[in-house]
C-alpha cells in the first residue's frame, strides 16, 4: 500500500529517483503544458530559398533610398582647435589657452560647397573626450539639478562643495561645461543663430528645475569649463541641458544653435570663434559642424550599407542553397509523420 501511494503521488523510486509535484486534484491546463494550438513550420528547402531571396529583395531597395537621403545632406566640418591657436605658441598649447591675457579670439573663412537649406544646425565636435567614462558618468546629482542645493550628496564628487558650501550644478559633467563660442558673418552682414530649444523638451521640463539657480558655480581655485547666469534657473540654461545629456563615444556631436538662413553654393562665410575649451592637454579635436537634414535625420551612410551588405548576402545565399537544392537535392521526411502531425490526425 505504501509503494502504491508513493506511485500516486508521482515519486516512485522506480522512476530513477525522480519526483515530480503532484498534480494539483487532476486540474490539466493546456498552456502549462504547452498543448496549445501553434503555427509549427517546416523549414524546407524550398521554404529557406524562398524566405533568404525576399529578405535580399526588400532590404537592398531600403538601403539604397538611405544611401540617396544620406548622400542629399550637405554638410560642412571644420576643425579650429590648431589653426585658432597663434604661431607663436604652435609648440606649447597648453600655456596658450591657460593664459587669460591672450586673446582667445579668432576668425576661420570657410567656404560653402554646396547649397544649404534652412535649417542649418550648428554642432561643436569633440574627439578623444571619454564622456562616457564611469568616474565622469557617476559625478552628478539628478535631484539636486530638479530640486535644489538641499540635495547635494556625495555623487558629485570630487566637485561637490567649495569652501563648505554646495556647488549648484554639481559634479564633473557640469563642471567641464563646453565654452567656446561661435557667431556667423556673410561679408559685412551677421547670420543669425537661433539658440533656443536646442535641448529636449522632456530634459527643461522634467529634469532640470525652474526654480533651482547656479549657485557657487565655478568659484573655486580650480576652474572647469563654462559659467553660468546665476539669475537665470537651470531649465533654461540650454547649452548645460545639451553638455549634460553624456555622449556614449569618444567622438561625440553637440547641438550649438539652428542657421535660419540659406547658404548659397560657392560662397564664403566668416566664423569668428572664441578658442576657450581646453582639449589640448589630454590630446582632444574640436571641431564646427554645419549640417541640413532629411526625414532621415542627419549625415549617416552606415545604416544604407548595413541594409545593402545584409539584402546582398541574403540574395546570394538563396541563390547558391537553390543551386546546392538542384545540383545535390537531398530528400527530406513526410511531413505528415511530425509529432504534432501525427497528434493533431488523431
């Protein structure tokens, strides 16, 4: 009687030591035991062929109208970090850009390949800038840029009070705000650059308070980047919402401003530059990016080519599975004799 009851219960010792739970007063579900009805395909041959040729159809079209809508963006990138540095100090960068007794400013002529529609976005680029490093990422406080100084904690270390009192913003990101300065002149005649709502809407609404100021910003011994408008409150600080949202590559694009204007094909246009940002002590590029758009955003080739090198592969494969399937066919089973065949039958 014992050895039945142990069987009944599903932990028979004959079973080879296993047990199962049991069955909870005979209660059968079929999606517990996965006996639902279900769409089980046959991959055959013909199936496979059939599914690589329209994946290759499909994508190689896609990739191509990316590449027209990448290739319709003009764009302009100029770099400025050495060409604005004087001749004198060519060999010792860094003692230019730390002297505030020499003048930082400097005028770059570029000439505009080929016509520009409005809007023209403006970018500041910067190269070999590890935002995204894990000591830089941490030094920051998210209710502190929504609340208040009242909510200064020890993540913004190693920048997280000066003389005892709160930094407002606080932490590394902010203090390395980027500060060069850009203004655009056609002949004698100055281009206006829009600088409002160049950051999300959702970062000034949600994560930077209307009520929270700079406070103690950049008043220490050891000066970062930019400052701040002590009158004006972080939500409406645009160029800190930009700089704060941190790039996931060393090489990263910042939006500056939005160009109203057109720019005509073949003409020359004056940007005077303020060179304050130091990227020359650890090797850094900044650069000035002018740039139009299309419905698919801004100047990008790789997702065209990723949809041409994965549609071309999937043709080529259909085509030589289809010449192996003809050459050296290889008989496959009935599928009638599948398990959920034979079920389904019966």
């Amino acid at each position: 009687m014992e050895e039945a009851s142990t069987s009944a219960n599903g932990g028979s010792a004959a079973g080879g030591g296993r047990s199962f739970p049991p069955a909870r007063s005979g209660v059968f579900y079929k999606f517990t035991q996965q006996d639902l009805p279900a769409w089980k395909p046959a991959m055959t041959p013909g199936c496979v062929i059939t599914i690589f040729l329209l994946i290759g159809i499909t994508f190689v079209p896609v990739g191509l109208v990316c590449l027209q809508a990448s290739n319709s963006v003009a764009e302009i990138v100029h770099r400025y970090d050495i060409d604005c540095v004087p001749d004198a100090y060519r060999r010792n960068k860094q003692a230019y850009i730390k002297d505030s007794l020499i003048s930082k400013k400097c005028i770059q002529k570029v000439k505009v390949q080929y016509h520009m529609k409005a809007p023209i976005y403006v970018y500041y680029e910067l190269d070999n800038f590890y935002q995204n490093h894990r000591r830089y990422v941490k030094s920051r406080s998210d209710k502190q840029l929504r609340h208040g100084m009242k909510y200064t904690d020890s993540s913004c270390g190693p920048l997280e009070r000066n003389n005892g009192l709160p930094i407002v913003p606080c932490g590394l990101i902010a203090w390395s705000l980027f500060n060069d300065t850009f203004g655009f002149t056609r002949g004698s005649i100055g281009i206006m650059v829009d600088r409002k709502n160049i950051s999300w809407r959702s970062d000034r609404e949600h994560k930077f308070g209307k009520d929270v100021y700079p406070f103690n910003f950049q008043n220490g011994s050891l000066i970062g980047g930019g400052k701040l408008d002590p009158d004006i409150p972080l939500s409406n600080q645009e160029d800190l919402i930009v700089w704060m949202r941190a790039a996931a590559l060393p090489q990263f694009r910042k939006l500056y401003g939005v160009i109203e204007d057109d720019l005509q094909a073949d003409e020359t246009i004056d940007i005077h530059i303020t060179n304050n940002y130091n990227t020359y002590s650890f090797g850094g590029k900044k650069s000035l990016v002018l740039t139009t758009s299309t419905w698919l955003g801004g100047k990008n080739d790789f997702l065209g080519y990723a949809y041409l090198v994965t549609g071309s592969a999937s043709i080529f494969l259909s085509i030589l599975f289809a010449l192996i399937h003809v050459k050296i066919p290889r008989p496959h089973g009935d599928a009638a004799y599948l398990s959920w065949s034979r079920k389904s039958s019966n």
